[in-house]
C-alpha cells in the first residue's frame, strides 16, 4: 500500500506542476513574451489546456463570475494541496493495513 500513497503523491506533484507551467506561460503570452504563432508554443500551449480545462471548467462552474480574473487555477492549486494534507495525515492508513 505504501506504492499506491507514492504514486498518488507524484500524480498530485505533476498535477501542481502542469498547473504552475499553465499559469506562468499565460502571463507570458498575456504579456508578449510569448507568441502563439510559433508552433512549439502553440503546441505546449494547445497540450496545457487540453489537460487542464476539464478541471478548470468543472471549478468555473461552481465559483462566481470575477469580471475577468479566472480564480480556476489557484482553487485547483489549493486543492491539490488540501489533497497532499489530507494523504500525508492518512499515511498510516496506507502504510499499516494489511
């Protein structure tokens, strides 16, 4: 059982990971940094937001309309880190049943 807390815990990471990736490359094409019009951009960015749009809509959904400021990604990170609290409290559950 300690592999399956493991594996939950990198799932976890690479989930905040792609989250964080997300949220600096958008200030980066908000802010001309980045162009879209460069395939690898475009692909990368095309890729983030297939992976993370399913989460990000089903958050939208339930938080209010903020005028333009998407709060989706803070409450999935937050989220995410709930879920790393509420494992790490649990490990014993993982680590002791037999």
């Amino acid at each position: 059982m300690q592999s399956l807390f493991q594996i939950l815990m990198l799932i976890l990471d690479i989930v905040w990971f792609f989250i964080i990736a997300h949220v600096i490359m958008s200030w980066l094409i908000n802010f001309q940094v980045l162009n879209l019009r460069q395939p690898l951009v475009a692909q990368i960015w095309d890729g983030l937001n297939r992976l993370l749009e399913p989460m990000y809509s089903r958050i939208r959904r339930i938080l209010p309309p903020m005028g333009g400021l998407d709060l989706a990604p803070l409450v999935a990170l937050v989220a995410i880190y709930a879920l790393r609290i509420i494992l790490a409290n649990n490990a014993g559950a993982f680590y002791g049943a037999y």
